[in-house]
C-alpha cells in the first residue's frame, strides 16, 4: 500500500510521528447483528439527527407493528450511518442508554478497529472534509433524497494517528464537550428563568397586577395603548456619518446580542438613537430585540421605539413580553410577515403607574439579560475553541 504521511499544526507534547494515510475500508468494520422479530415482543426503534446531534429514540414497537423485517441490534458504542440524511450530518454514536436498540438496512453501522477508535472516528465524521465525502459518495437528484453509496465511500482515504495519540486527542475533546455541555445548560436555565419571570413580573390577561411584585411597589398598573406610549423614531439621515448599521440579520434572536460586521454600507439611512429599543418587524416571531447603547442607522425592517413616558430599559422588557409579542401578530404579508404598527398601536396593555417601579423592573432584566449575553459569549467562545482545534489538530 502507498501511503501519504502529514502531521497536524497543533499537537501534544511527545508525539512526532506523521499520520497516516489510510482508506476508510481499512479503519471501520461494519457491524450486522442481524435479529430475528417476535410479534410479541416490545423493541426500541432509533434514529440519527441532523448536524451531528446525535441517535436519538424512535420509541417502541411490537415486532408484529414492524412491517420492514430486515432489522439489525446495535451497541453502545456503535456508530450509526444514516444512509438516506448523512450529508445532512445525520451520524453519531450509539449511548449507553440506546444499548441493543435495532435499526433497519436504511442505517449503516460500524465500529473501529486496531487502526481508529470509534470516538476518534466520531471527531473525523464532524469536520467539513468528511461532510465533502459523504457528498461525492451519494448520488440523486434531489438534496433531501440523496442515496448514500457506502461501498464508493469505503474506497475514500483519511489521514489518523497511532491509537495512543487518538486516544489524547478523543479525551481533549470529550472534556471541551462537557464544559459546553455544562454551559450550554447553564446559559438554557437562566433563558427559562427570564421567560418564566416576564410572564410573572408582568400582568397577565384579565389582571392589573403581576403575579411577582418587586420589594416596595404595590397597586394596580395603568393600562394604555401601545400607540399613545410608544414612539418608532423615523428620522432619515446620512448613513455615511455613523459608523454602525444594523441589519435584521445583525440581532441574535432572543438573547439581544449584536453579531456580525455592523459597519457594511446599506441601503439603510434611519436613524436611531443611543437607548432605543431596536424591534425587528419583519418576520417578528424571530425575537429580534437590541437595547441600543450606541447611535446610528437601522434598516426599515427594524423598529426603534422611544417614549416620553417610558424608561428605555422598561420598553426593553416590554417588546419581550407574550403581550408584545402576541401584538405582533397582527401582521401584514403571508410568507414575509411583517408586524404592523396601525394594528398594534391599538393594543392595550399594562404598565407600572409608578416610574420607579418602571425603572426597578427595567434594570432587573437589563441585569438578567446581561447574565444571559455573557453566558451565550462564553457559548460561543468554547465552540469556537473547538472548530479551531478540530481545524488544526487534524490532518
């Protein structure tokens, strides 16, 4: 055999050797455990998703409810090949807790060998090289009905290391993947406690009073038309004399984080200032909402709302409401709706009569929205580390 040796650009201390080039038909056994369905029988029925998001349960069925009999038992441990979704990333491996499921001949199973381990290969099957190979060994017409070839695929080359340095490798990874797991969990939690707390701290349908009061603040709120305390700021101006511009696209849904370059020059030319609440009306169910902390130019798919009689950080908490959101409904266009504002101006909702009630609740969310921008950066900073390293500790 001719092989092809290459190294990494970032590796532990203590390995030298170049990795080496081998075909996948080399590395992976197929597995078949072929089983033999008894009608009386419960069996657990699995299946892939998309993304690398792992082998989730299909559920149980009776062997007599399984029409298609030609079904094989898989292990933990196993790695599951869906031959009609892989170029969509539908892989991964079989947990402890899906042990001796079954899956039919639409799947493919495999395992290492003396030559990979399952986990090392798991990592492989992540990077966009190996997307690019399940690719070109499927074949058809339509994206969505891709039939995979696994026997062109098994001919196709990848380039690993010895078990020992697989074996480093696998357990960086797993504990990077843990302390995502970890903060992804943390960053989810305090998601639904704000959803949990807007819906309390705010007054429900029929009540003028929220159900969680702030220390100090009591009485019933002031219930108002959204049009006589909102104003949506609508002053053109000359993009060129501001550095930021906003696009819908630049608002990270639910969280109110800014991504991307927000300094491309647009069509855009409307002016908002610093302290603006920034609405993305276009397709309102996506949640875009910014508190602006600095002035510039929006796109006409965004509002940016001000009030006279409102707190900034308050109108803030506001858009984020069911109530808010609810209103948003009201929407013109059907396949790009787009809230609109003559319908929602009408709506009535609650407010604190109080502005230091109005204020208190409007830094209590400010406060829990910064919590949850910090833990989504934190996020993204570890999954970030990880395509880095997937790039660049592989070969």
């Amino acid at each position: 055999m001719t092989t092809k040796t290459h190294t990494p650009k970032i590796r532990f201390t203590g390995f030298s050797e170049s990795w080496i080039e081998r075909s996948i038909d080399e590395v992976l056994t197929e597995e078949k455990r072929n089983i033999q369905l008894i009608d009386t029988e419960s069996y657990e029925l699995v299946t892939v998703r998309r993304r690398n998001e792992g082998v989730v349960s299909r559920g149980f069925l009776k062997g007599k409810d399984i029409l298609v009999k030609n079904y094989f038992k898989v292990q933990a441990g196993d790695f599951l090949i869906s031959k009609r979704q892989i170029i969509h990333g539908a892989n991964g491996i079989i947990p402890q807790s899906l042990n001796n499921a079954i899956v039919s001949n639409e799947y493919l199973v495999i395992s290492g060998n003396e030559n990979i381990s399952t986990d090392f290969w798991a990592l492989i099957s992540r990077k966009p090289e190996m997307y690019r190979q399940f690719l070109l060994s499927s074949y058809g017409v339509d994206i969505e009905k891709m039939v995979f070839s696994v026997s062109d695929w098994r001919g196709r080359k990848i380039t690993i290391p010895r078990l020992i340095e697989q074996t480093a490798i696998g357990n960086l990874f797993q504990n990077i993947d843990q302390t995502i797991t970890l903060q992804r969990r943390k960053y989810e939690q305090t998601q639904m406690l704000k959803k949990s707390l807007l819906s309390k701290m705010f007054p429900q349908k029929g009540q003028s009073q929220p159900e969680i009061r702030l220390k100090g603040f009591s009485g019933d709120w002031v219930e108002v038309k959204l049009g006589n305390v909102l104003l949506i700021r609508s002053m053109s101006v000359d993009s060129d004399d501001f550095d930021v511009d906003i696009e819908l696209e630049n608002i990270e849904s639910e969280t109110g984080i800014i991504i991307g370059n927000t300094s491309v020059r647009t069509q855009a030319n409307s002016y908002f200032a610093r302290g603006d609440v920034l609405f993305g009306r276009l397709r309102p169910y996506l949640k875009k909402w910014w508190l602006a902390d600095v002035e510039g130019v929006k796109s006409g798919e965004i509002w940016a709302f001000y009030s006279e009689m409102i707190e900034s950080e308050f109108i803030y908490a506001l858009v984020q409401t069911n109530a808010f959101l609810n209103a948003t409904n009201v929407s013109s266009g059907s396949k790009m709706p787009r809230a609109d504002w003559s319908s929602m101006a009408k709506v009535k909702v609650f407010i604190p009569n109080s502005k230091k009630e109005q204020t208190a609740i409007g830094q209590f969310f400010k406060q829990l929205d910064d919590t949850v921008s910090i833990q989504a950066k934190q996020l993204k900073t570890l999954e970030n580390l990880k395509k880095a390293l997937l790039a660049k500790m592989f070969v």
